[in-house]
C-alpha cells in the first residue's frame, strides 16, 4: 500500500519522475467487480489505470468472499501482480496506454489463487461501463454534511475546503455493515501541525472491534499554530477493502493573523491600526496571510508600504504594512472609517477578504504668533489682547483630524477644515472681553482618547491701569491717580520717596527727568503675563536738604505703553510748596510773613535748653543760612517795640497777633541771641509778647529770610 497519491482527477504529481521511490506509489480507489456468474465461465469488467513502469510493481488487490461450503464465506484477500502468466522470473511487466490486461483466475482458494495476465492492444470501439478512476467514489453512500461553520464540499474531488476557526466541523457518513479502517494524514508527512481531530479518532488500519459509520471532523481547538497543511482521510472498507479518500484543506479564502506590529499599533479582527507617535514616526504591522495557492493584495494605496511583495505564492504569506505620511497621496484628512484594502486566494481570485487600514497618532501643535500677541513655550500660555490683529496660530497635527475643547465664548476661533494637519487661529476681538482666561484642548476625530497638552488662553488688556500710590511723607500726596493728568506734590527731604504701580500687557518706558527729582522702575512678569511695574519718585542726584531752601519749578513725566507707543499718560511733579526743607528734618519749615518780617522758622527746636545768659553763635546751633532770632527778630515778628521795665514786657497784658506766630512758637519761652535784657518771645493760648527770660535755660529755634 502507499500512501501519497489517491486519485486521477485533479492530477497531482506525488513522486518522482520517472520511476517512482518507495513509499510514492500511487493507490487506487476500490472497484467494485459483480462477478455474478464467475464460476460459469468468464465475466467481464474493467479497471482504468495510468501507465505504470515495470520498475514500480504495480499489482492489484483483489479482496472479496469464499465460500468455503455452503454455509461459509470467508474474506479473503488475494495480491496480483503485474506479471505475465509463463514468466518464471517473476519479473514485472510495463503497463502502458491503449492495452489490455486481462486477469484470468485459474484456481482459488482460501489462501492462494492461481491467475494469468493477457497483454493485446485495445482495438475495440465505445466503453466497457461508464468508470473513471477517480471519479464519483461515494457513490456507494458515503455522504458528507457540514455541521457548523464555514465550508464548501466538492463532490467530484472529494474535497472539503473549510475556515480554521475553532467549532468549524463537518460529519461523514458510509453504509458498510462492517465498518472502515481509518487513516489521517496530512501533505509531505507532517505530524507537527494537525489542526484537525476526528471523531471516532483514526485507527490507522487496526483490527479495531468498533464499527463506526458516521465521523466527525473539526478544527482541533487545542491547536494554535499557524500552519495548515492539506489533509487526507482514508477510509477502507473492512470486508471489501473498497478505499473512500476524502480531502480537507483551509477554506479559500485567504485567513490574515497579526505576527507582530510596532508600539501602539494592531491587528484585530482584519483591521490594521497604526499608530504614529513621536518616537514610532513610520508605524508598521505584521500580518500573515494564509491561503492555499498563495496571495495577492489590490486597491494598496500609493502612501501604503507593502513588503516583502504584494503578491507572494506561500500558502502562508508574510505581509508588513507600513504608513508613508509623507507620501503625497496620504489621505488629508484620514478617514474615520480607515481604507480598504482586499486580500485574492492567488489560485481562486474570487475567494477574498478585505483588511481596513486605520491610523491614529499623537496630537501634537506648534504655535506662530501674529502682532503683539504671544506664546509662551515653557508654560504653554497664549496671551491675547483685545485687539484683532494680535493673533496666535496653532498647527495641530492629528491624523484624522482634530477639534477644539472647552472654547469660551469670548475667544475668536477660525480654522482651515478638518485635516491633518489643522490651522487654528485664535483673537479676541477689539474691545472685547479682558482679565479673563480658559484653558483649552485638542482632541483627536478618530479616537477621542487622544489629546494634547493643555492651553491656557489669557484676554489681556492692551491699555494701561494706574494703581497702588504710596509714600513715606505726610507731606507728599497725589490728585488723583486715575486722572489723565495727575499731580505728585512731593516733599523732597532726604530718603523720601513717592511711588506707584503700572500693569500692562508689555511694560512701559518712562522719561526721567533727572533734576531735582528723579524715578526708578522695577519690572515684574505676572502669571496672566501682564507687566507689573513699581515706579518711585525720589531726590534727584546731587540734591541735599539744603538745595530746597528755594522752590523749584515744577517737572513733567511721561509713562509710555509699550504695546501701544500712542498711548501714555503724563504726571506734573511739583514741590510741598507750604515749607521749606529745614535741614536734618522730615518736616516742612513754617513761614511767618508780615508787613516787616518774612521768614522761615525751623520746625524743631535747635536745643531744647540753652542758658539765655551765655555767649554762643547761631553756627552752634543752626545749619548754614540760618540763625538765631534776635530782640529785634521777635520785635518784627511780633510788630510791637514798646518796653515796659517796670512789668518785664512790652506790654502789659498778651495780645493776639499773627497766627503764624504760635504755630512757628507753639506754647512757651524761645529764647534770643545773648544781649541786653535777656529778652525772649513767649506764646500761649494763641496769644504772644515779648519777655524778660531771667535766670534758667530757654528753647531756641533758627531761623532764615524768606
């Protein structure tokens, strides 16, 4: 017996040409021979073969009954080889085309039987029956019926053509009383992939007591190997020894599973996805194609890389699917929905099956600012202004598209469609609405689990706003910081200063000066962006207390907006105008003014105790240009000279006199320069005179002309 070859038709060459090698003989199906009236005379029948070679031994099997008696049959089974009847020999006879062989059993019994073989050309006309070997073999009532799953069933090749999935199966039915031997094998002799499982389970030729005349065949669930080789079911009849092949091979349409794919890419259920990221720039994936005959791919898109062919004659076909984005055919946008591509069975291109490429990548955005607007890379903030002409531009790039999450409604959004690469421009408009922010995403179209990094969109103002005066002088103020043209009086004694805060959406420039007062700046950056700046107004260089015994002219500033060159607001800088700088003193000096005096009296005492009756200089107790008062300083002050010795004032009673006196003087004796009298001024309850100090110490206070 030999197992490669079983049938005629479709013919396959099994063995080696011309002569075959052991093991590549070709068996033929069983005939059945009605050798009704056999021990009558000769019967008639015919068996169709291929020419065989005298080197291959072909034979035939004859297997049938003998009746031993009349009441016993005995199978038996009898080996004829192909040799003619005198040969002594014993050598083989080559059987060729257009020949008779006529087989003629002399003598049988249960053991041996005598034959002789008859070799004439076939010169007769017509048919002897309607055989053809390997032809309709189930004729005898083998039926084969699908159960569950996909399959096809070709009755004249005896072939099952069904799907590899799990619970795919089919069953076999015969009618012979005594059963069958079974035999499964799969093509080139492979044991290492059987996908398949029978039940009853083959019994490979052995005197088996179970009679089976249904099996049922499927697709072994155990196995997971990729591999499906072409099977073959024998099945011999155990009385007659009439052959049944059956044969089970992977549906034809083509099978594709994943093998291997880059990060964050797939293959499920005939769909490819590949995943672009910023690591994975040309995603791939792996798959294999299993179709008997081989493969071939159509409708593949110039963008699409096919390797190592798009058309390969292994049954199991390596295929490596890899996105071009660059190419100039890559679908803008990439469409939800993927495209198609069809997998052909190379032997039987009507058997198909379509794979759907679908891509996907990480949104990523660049950002282009237009006008004043900005973008700032390192917190991702996009500060506009409320003017159209500041504009930022993000290009997001998604494949499939992109939209826009959590837009306010004071931000303007226009975009150039949905692509892959889309263009976003963001404004507020003019006057619109400022001091307000949102933060903002992208997400992708196709897989909405996909979105960047977040955005943080500000509505500055483009104006200018004054706030936060301060100062360290009771004598330093402001009009009105909110005004087009404020005034800063400023009391200009040493380390005074006078100072407030500008925001703006880019800072500002301020003009100095540089006289007797002068400005510093200090910037800041908040987080909306704005510009914070402190501007404090102090002594200008070179300027001492003693440079303001005189007023100055008032100075003039500008405060500039940066974003705007346009718009600034100007500030008058004028000097406390009530008094002088005493120097040494954060206090203004007070005038006294009448029709003989005008003079500025220091607002602290030179010496809170002097001994009126001892000789001292007004340089030992007063700056430069400023002296002690003398008798005649308070005679002028007071503008009364009478003396009266016998009472010790110039009058007899206090009178009420200048107020600027008693503010000058508040509430006690101030002595004078030594001299005669020892004369002094003395002021209570808003009233003053002149008095003779006596013995004991005095307060003095300087003085200077106006």
């Amino acid at each position: 017996m030999v197992v490669r070859g079983v049938s005629f038709f479709p013919l396959t060459v099994t063995g080696k040409l011309p002569n075959a090698d052991a093991g590549d003989l070709v068996t033929y199906p069983a005939r059945k021979f009605d050798g009704e009236k056999a021990n009558e005379g000769v019967c008639t029948g015919a068996f169709y073969t291929w020419p065989s070679p005298a080197a291959d031994g072909g034979y035939l099997i004859l297997s049938g009954t003998y009746a031993a008696n009349q009441t016993e049959n005995i199978p038996v089974t009898y080996k004829i080889p192909f040799k003619p009847a005198a040969d002594e020999t014993g050598n083989y006879i080559e059987v060729s085309q257009n020949h008779r062989y006529t087989v003629e059993i002399t003598k049988a019994d249960e053991y041996k039987l005598d034959f002789t073989i008859n070799v004439a050309d076939w010169t007769d006309e017509g048919n002897i029956d309607d055989y053809e070997p390997g032809g309709d073999t189930d004729k005898e009532g083998f039926t084969i019926t699908p159960v569950t799953g996909d399959m096809t069933y070709d009755k004249p090749s005896r072939t099952v053509t069904m799907s590899i999935v799990d619970g795919t199966q089919f069953t076999i039915e015969g009618n012979s009383p005594t059963g069958y031997y079974t035999t499964m094998y799969y093509e080139n002799g492979d044991l290492a992939h059987q996908w398949l499982e029978m039940d009853p389970k083959a019994d490979n030729m052995t005197k088996a007591d179970v009679v089976p005349s249904t099996f049922t065949v499927k697709k072994n669930a155990v196995y997971k190997g990729t591999k499906f080789p072409i099977a073959t079911i024998r099945f011999t009849d155990k009385i007659t020894a009439k052959e049944t092949i059956v044969i089970v091979q992977p549906i034809a349409n083509p099978v594709v599973k994943g093998v291997t794919h880059t990060e964050g890419s797939s293959f499920n259920d005939n769909e490819v996805l590949l995943n672009k990221t910023s690591t994975v720039t040309d995603p791939s994936v792996t798959v294999s194609v299993f179709a008997s005959g081989g493969s071939e791919l159509e409708n593949i898109p110039d963008w699409l890389k096919v390797s190592p062919a798009s058309s390969q004659t292994l049954s199991n076909a390596p295929y490596v699917f890899t996105a071009d984005v660059s190419n100039a055919s890559f679908p803008n946008p990439f469409p939800a929905d993927g495209v198609t591509i069809t997998v052909k069975n190379s032997g039987d291109k009507s058997k198909t099956q379509d794979i759907t490429i679908k891509m996907k990548s990480n949104v990523t955005v660049s950002c282009a600012a237009a006008g004043q607007a900005e973008y700032d890379t390192n917190s991702n903030a996009i500060r506009l202004y409320n003017d159209e002409n500041a504009k930022v531009t993000l290009t997001v790039n998604s494949i499939g598209g992109t939209e826009l999450v959590n837009k306010p409604d004071w931000l303007t959004v226009t975009d150039d469609g949905n692509k892959n690469d889309g263009k976003y421009t963001f404004y507020v408009a003019n006057n619109g609405t400022t001091g307000v922010n949102q933060k903002v995403t992208f997400r992708n179209k196709i897989d909405n689990a996909i979105v960047s990094k977040e955005f943080t969109v500000y509505s500055n103002s483009k104006d200018m706003a004054f706030s936060a005066y301060t100062d360290n002088s009771n004598y330093s103020s402001i009009d009105n910081i909110s005004n087009n043209t404020p005034v800063i009086t400023y009391f200009p004694c040493e380390n005074s200063y006078a100072e407030f805060t500008v925001i703006s959406p880019k800072g500002i420039t301020v003009s100095d000066p540089s006289s007797w007062a002068k400005f510093t700046t200090s910037e800041s950056t908040l987080s909306t962006g704005l510009r914070q700046t402190k501007i404090q107004l102090i002594r200008g260089n070179g300027y001492s207390d003693a440079s303001f015994n005189t007023f100055k002219s008032n100075l003039s500033i500008s405060v500039t907006n940066k974003y705007d060159n346009s718009t600034k607001k100007t500030f008058t800088i004028k000097q406390y105008d009530k008094g002088i700088v005493y120097p040494g003193s954060t206090l203004p000096a007070n005038l006294i003014s009448n029709s003989t005096v005008n003079i500025w009296v220091a607002p602290v005492n030179a010496s809170n105790s002097i001994a009126w009756q001892n000789s001292f200089s007004s340089g030992s107790y007063c700056p430069s240009g400023w002296r002690i008062p003398s008798v005649a300083d308070y005679n002028n002050i007071q503008e009364h000279w009478d003396w009266d010795a016998d009472h010790g004032s110039n009058r007899n009673i206090l009178y009420t006199g200048n107020a600027q006196v008693t503010v000058a003087f508040p509430g006690d004796f101030w002595s004078s320069e030594p001299g005669s009298l020892g004369l002094g001024i003395h002021t209570t309850g808003g009233k003053y005179g002149l008095w003779t100090l006596g013995q004991g110490n005095r307060p003095i206070r300087c003085i200077r002309n106006k």
